[in-house]
C-alpha cells in the first residue's frame, strides 16, 4: 500500500523488487536480446543497419570507420555502451556465421580461428548487398517510426525486410529466464518454402520439409540425427548434433591423414581450441594412434591435418575423436522470436507464416504508395497536357496577374479579379479554368521547353503510363493473388541474387564406442594409514627406499588395467579403476580413497587387485560367530558397489582372509578364532565349506552370551606362531577342536 505523507513515499519493498525486476526482464527481451519475428533482428543490429543507411553506406559507396558508424548508432538509437554495439556489428560481418551477412566490412574483423577484431578506430565497414534487401524501400512509408531514447530522432520499429531473415541468417540470444537459439538456414531452401506456403497456406510441416530439410549451417559439416529434425520443427525445440567432415588421404611412409575440410558450426569462430584440443590429446597420450597434428587452412578452407601411424583403425579413431573432441558437438534449437512485444516459441510454419504476412502488410503499403504517386503524377501530367492546350491563354494570365498567388487563383478558380487581358475574350476563357491545385503548381514551375512537340508526346505517353501503372496497382491491392505473384517474384529475385548450394550434409548415424589402445604394465598401489591412495609405476618403486615405503600400511601389486577391490566390515564390496587412481610421485600425497569410491566412512578391511581376488578363495568371518568360504568368481561385476556377504541384524564382518588354491587343495590350513572374552577355537578349514556371497555362513564358535568374536585368521598347520594387534602368538596354545563347539580360555 502506498502512502503520500509530507513527500515521503512509503512502499512495499517485495512489491517495488517484483514490479522493478519484472520491467528490467521486460525490458532485456523486448529491446535488448530477442529478435523481431518479422525482419529477424534484434533491436541493436536493426539501429546499426539503419545508422549506416542514413550514413549512406550503400554497398556501392566507399567503407566508412567503424567507429564513426558505432558513434551515431549509440549516439541517437543505442546508447548501452559502444563495445556492444561494435560486437554486434562485428557478427554481422562474419561469413562463417550467416548465411548471408549483412555488413561488408574492411580490415581484421576477427577470423574462423578465434581471433578478435581490430579495435574499431582500424576497421571500416559499409551495408552489403544482403542488407539492402532488409532497407530497401525505406522512403515509402512501409513502417511505423518512433521517438528514440531522448525524442532528438525517429528510428524504425521494425526494418522493412524482404527476405525471410530470421531462417536464413538465424540468431542467438539470452534474455532474462528464457534464450533463442535459431540456426541459419539455405537461402534458396527458405525462399522455395516461403513460396510453397503462399501457394498453400494449408500445407503441413512434413510437406514444408521438402523445401527445407534442415538447418544448413555456413561452416558446413554434417547433421547426423536428421530423423530429429521433424520433431524440431514441429516443436520449435530439439538438438542437433553436427559433426566436422573428413577426408581420408594417403600420407608419408605408409601412414593414413585424417583430414577435417569442415567443422560443426559451434566451434565457428573457435577453431584454434579445437586445434589445441586435438594437440592435448595427442600429448596426454589419450589417442596414442595420432602421429602428429597439423593446420593447414588458408582462405581456401579449412584443412586440419591429423597423421596417424602405420597400421592403426580408423574408424575407431574417428569414433574417439567425434567422441572426445567438439569435431562433434551438439546444437540446441529454441525457436523463439518476439511478436507484437510478447517473446513466442514458433515451429517452423509459423515462423513462414509470420514472414509471410508481414510481407503482405509491406507490399500492400508499397502497392498503396505506388498508386498514391501514380495518381498524383497523373493528376500533373492531366493538368500539363490541358495546359498546353491553352498555353497561350496561360501566358496571357501571367503577364497580366501582379504575383503568383493571383495567377494561381485564376488558373484553379478562374478568380480574373485585376488581371490584365488583351482582349474580352481571353477574360471569360480565363473565368471557366479549374486546374487543381497540384496542377495549379506544376504549371507554375513548368520550364518553356516543355512546349516543344516531342516534349508535349511525352507527357501523352506517360499519361498512358501511368493509367497503365494504376490499373496494374489496384488489381494487385484488389486480388490477394496478384499480390503473391509479386512478392513471389521479388523473392525469386532475390534467390537468384543469393544463391548458395546447401553446405551441410544430412544422414543418421551415432558415434560407436571408442575402444582405447591401452599399453598394459605393472604398477603398485600405496595406501596409507590416513587412506591416501596413488598409483606409482615399476621403476619409481624398486628405486624408494624402505623407510619411504614404511608409512603405507597397503601395497597392493597390479596391472593398470586392473581393478582395486575393497571390502568393508559391513559386508560391500567397492572397486575402482587402476587407471582412475593418480599416477603419481612417491613423495606426492595422493588422492583419499573415499573421493575415488563411495566407501563414505565404511571400516575397510580388505584391499585387492581383482586379478589376485580371481585366483583366490576368501574366508568371511563375522562377530556374532558365521563362517564361510567364497570363490573370488562370486565378484566379477561392472557395478562400483555390490554386497559381499550376507549379515544379519547388528552383525559385522571381523576378518576377511585371503587363501590361496594351493593352500586349500593342501588341506593343512587351520582356522584360529579369538573372541572378546578372551576364549579361543582352533579347527581344520576344511570343516568351513563354499557358500555363494550371498550366504550367510555356518556356525564358527558356540559363543557365550554377550561374547563376540575379536579376531579370525586360516595359518598353516604347521606354522608356530601367528599375528594379532601386531603381536606374535603362539599356534600350539589354540586348543583344536570342532567347528561350532565351545571356545577355551586362550593361553597366548
């Protein structure tokens, strides 16, 4: 609620942000980043294109300075800072963004690679010829003019476009919570279904896709999901996914270079970082297939060069560069434009549409200006011809009549009033003339050569001319049909003016999987207490000496292509890639072993390689007293987490023991169980048989209540001692019994 008191305005401080919010988003996609669904421009690139049409900066006449064209255009219509308009203006030269660009400029406008512009005190610029057919006909009154910024000028809402802009050249733009993205299109295409259109107004998306296939982007490339683009159209929305075009060719000493002739258009203007991409990769040894990587474009095209070495797959080379670099990347469509000041998502009829009757208005207005100027003209032309009819009555007026006004009114009223006649007669001819006023002035302002024969036949023939022009003008305003055949007409024009064979191809295809050329070796996996995690290769290990290997509690020997496996007291198992975790420097810290898996704060108690893991049997023991033997086999996954045993409620897994095939098919291998309240159980292995990882396990030790097992390990029967908490017990001072029975007070 608003309140006036003593001058001080009280407001509601939500209400003022949502009002203030809501005119500033209003005000950035009206007037700032979406563009007009007739001409196809955005309010910055129609001020600059008119700034250079009052300029005169036909493409006829000489470049002017840029900044010369940026200062009028902030000047009068744009004043939101020159770098943006020079930008702006900047792209409306650039070949590999529009189809047909509309500035012609002259000096470093930037380049395909990624370079900038010159600043624009060095560069020069003036209308192409494209641009004309956006600012012809200007003079005729075809659209409104308002007030600009300070009311000093008048500048044009909308610019009196006879091509289908918006499809052809296409735009990009983010507004405030929403954004257009409309890919440029095959001038020819797009005017053959404009035509078609106007033909049938009734016709259908699918129909209109004859005419206009796809997107065709000037840096050409090729659209591999063409099965999309239906969809696309139908919708306004979708994805289009590009990819460069290659060439294969021979190279030096047996080896075969891929060549890119042209990139996806979304690296236009980028085309060095795809370059160092490509260079990146080959470093980092990601495609160890690449020999070496050149660029050999010029103003000729693009060529890059990638050499590959003898004897390499191709294909699945090129599967991993479409895959790994933006020599394939992927378009998104929005198809949204702005309509009598509401910001609208068309398909692609309605966009035709749109065009059309806007096309419709201009021509209808032309063909009204057209007549109105024949009609005035023939109005003079009548009025002449009459006059010369009875110059010598003319003369006699105006040697007779004080001023012009008196000669005026007699000749439009017959007023003789202190005119000077000759005779009696030329008195009453002169009182029956009523020459318009129009005609009035003409005659007024008409040069004595105009009596002369040939001169008086002109002005027959153009009377005839013009009657002709008239009855030409009102059948075509009358007929809704005679105004499609002239539009048509000029749009065919202008398709031979502009035309472009289409550059990008169409297909349907997908990128196969890459598979990567791995060059297998040895590496040792260094966990320490704190659990950070590295990889290390042969040779940095066998040159640490012992006191640095001292502080890792796990080291873990495996291929890079194996896998590290973790099991955890509650019964998961976790794995890792060897090649996801950091090759590194023995004096580097690592990664933690919790950022590389989702182990989260688990109690580890086994780490693996999974080709150990294959070959061995593992022993399951859990607190509450279960037993068994897995096959390593039981693991084999893909998933990065799966459960490793079964337990139940408020059960854990103590001990995870690793045996060997050897070892179990011996026979001599003995279990050793110690629980919390200090009892102990020893018996033979083999009374612990095979489960599945999802078994629960057998009995191990009868326990008493409130007792746990502590501790569990398999040693040789044979052996003397074994290890707990770091300490050696002895083996002979665990009483052998059966599975299951009753523990007994441990001596160790």
């Amino acid at each position: 609620m608003n309140k006036t008191t003593d001058q001080v305005v009280s407001l509601d401080f939500s209400e003022e942000m949502k009002n203030s919010y809501r005119d500033y988003a209003m005000s950035v996609i009206i007037a700032r980043a979406l563009p007009d669904v007739r001409d196809g421009l955005k309010p910055v690139q129609r001020r600059i294109l008119y700034s250079m049409i009052e300029l005169g900066l036909d493409p006829n006449k000489p470049h002017r300075k840029s900044a010369r064209i940026v200062g009028d255009t902030m000047g009068k219509y744009h004043p939101h800072g020159d770098s943006s308009i020079y930008d702006a203006l900047v792209h409306l030269t650039e070949q590999y963004s529009l189809s047909i660009p509309l500035v012609d400029g002259h000096g470093n406008f930037g380049s395909i690679d990624g370079d900038g512009a010159a600043a624009m005190r060095y560069t020069e610029a003036r209308l192409s010829p494209g641009a004309m057919a956006l600012l012809d006909h200007l003079e005729k009154g075809l659209i409104e003019f308002v007030p600009n910024f300070d009311e000093s000028e008048k500048e044009p809402t909308v610019l009196p476009a006879m091509i289908p802009n918006l499809l052809i050249n296409g735009t990009t733009g983010i507004a405030v919570g929403m954004a257009t993205n409309i890919p440029p299109h095959n001038p020819d295409e797009v005017i053959d279904g404009v035509i078609a259109y106007m033909d049938n107004p009734d016709i259908t998306i699918e129909k209109l896709m004859k005419y206009i296939p796809a997107p065709d982007f000037p840096t050409g490339g090729t659209i591999i999901n063409q099965s999309d683009i239906p969809m696309m159209y139908e919708t306004g929305e979708g994805k289009i996914k590009i990819r460069a075009k290659v060439e294969i060719e021979n190279g030096d000493n047996g080896r075969k270079n891929i060549v890119i002739t042209e990139i996806p258009y979304t690296v236009a203007g980028n085309k060095t970082k795809l370059v160092e991409n490509l260079a990146n990769l080959m470093k980092d040894k990601v495609f160890e297939e690449i020999y070496d990587i050149r660029d050999e474009s010029s103003k000729e095209g693009i060529r890059i060069v990638i050499e590959v070495k003898k004897d390499r797959d191709l294909t699945n080379l090129l599967n991993g560069l479409y895959k790994k670099t933006t020599m394939e990347d992927t378009y998104s469509v929005n198809l949204l434009a702005v309509k009598e000041k509401q910001p609208i998502v068309f398909n692609l009829k309605n966009l035709i549409g749109e065009f059309v009757h806007f096309q419709e208005d201009l021509y209808t207005k032309e063909y009204e200006y057209l007549l109105d100027r024949a009609k005035k003209r023939l109005e003079i032309v009548d009025g002449l011809i009459k006059a010369t009819d009875v110059i010598d009555l003319i003369i006699e007026i105006l040697r007779g009549s004080s001023s012009i006004k008196q000669a005026r009114a007699c000749l439009m009223e017959g007023d003789t009033t202190d005119i000077k006649f000759k005779t009696q007669k030329s008195q009453k001819e002169a009182a029956t003339l009523r020459f318009t006023e129009r005609q009035a002035d003409a005659i007024l302002t008409m040069q004595l050569s105009k009596l002369i024969g040939l001169e008086i036949l002109k002005l027959h023939d153009e009377n005839a001319e013009l009657l002709t022009s008239i009855g030409e003008y009102e059948k075509i305003l009358g007929d809704t049909k005679e105004l499609y055949k002239v539009i048509k007409n000029r749009l065919k024009e202008y398709k031979k003016a502009f035309h472009t064979p289409r550059r990008t191809m169409l297909m349907n295809t997908s990128t196969m999987d890459y598979v990567e050329e791995v060059k297998i070796e040895d590496i040792y996996i260094l966990i320490d207490r704190f659990g950070y995690t590295k990889s290390v290769d042969i040779s940095s290990y066998s040159r640490a000496s012992e006191d640095n290997l001292k502080e890792y509690v796990h080291i873990i020997q495996m291929k890079n292509t194996d896998r590290l496996c973790l099991f955890t007291a509650e019964g998961n198992m976790y794995q890792v890639k060897a090649e996801s975790i950091p090759r590194c420097k023995l004096k580097d810290k690592g990664t933690l072993i919790h950022t590389l898996c989702k182990v989260d704060k688990e109690n580890i108690l086994l780490y693996t390689s999974f080709d150990q893991l294959f070959e061995e049997q593992l022993m399951f023991t859990t607190k509450k007293g279960y037993i068994k033997q897995v096959s390593g086999v039981e693991f084999e996954t893909n998933r990065s987490q799966i459960s490793s045993t079964k337990l139940e409620d408020g059960d854990t897994v103590v001990s995870i023991t690793p045996l060997s095939a050897g070892d179990i098919l011996a026979g001599y291998l003995k279990v050793i169980i110690l629980t919390e309240k200090g009892l102990s159980l020893g018996f033979p292995l083999s009374e612990v048989g095979e489960m599945k990882k999802t078994g629960r396990g057998v009995k191990a030790i009868d326990l008493e209540k409130n007792d746990f097992i502590s501790f569990a390990t398999a040693v040789d029967s044979n052996a003397e001692t074994f290890v707990y908490n770091d300490k050696e017990l002895s083996v002979k001072k665990v009483r052998n019994r059966k599975r299951g029975q009753k523990g007994q007070k441990a001596q160790l």
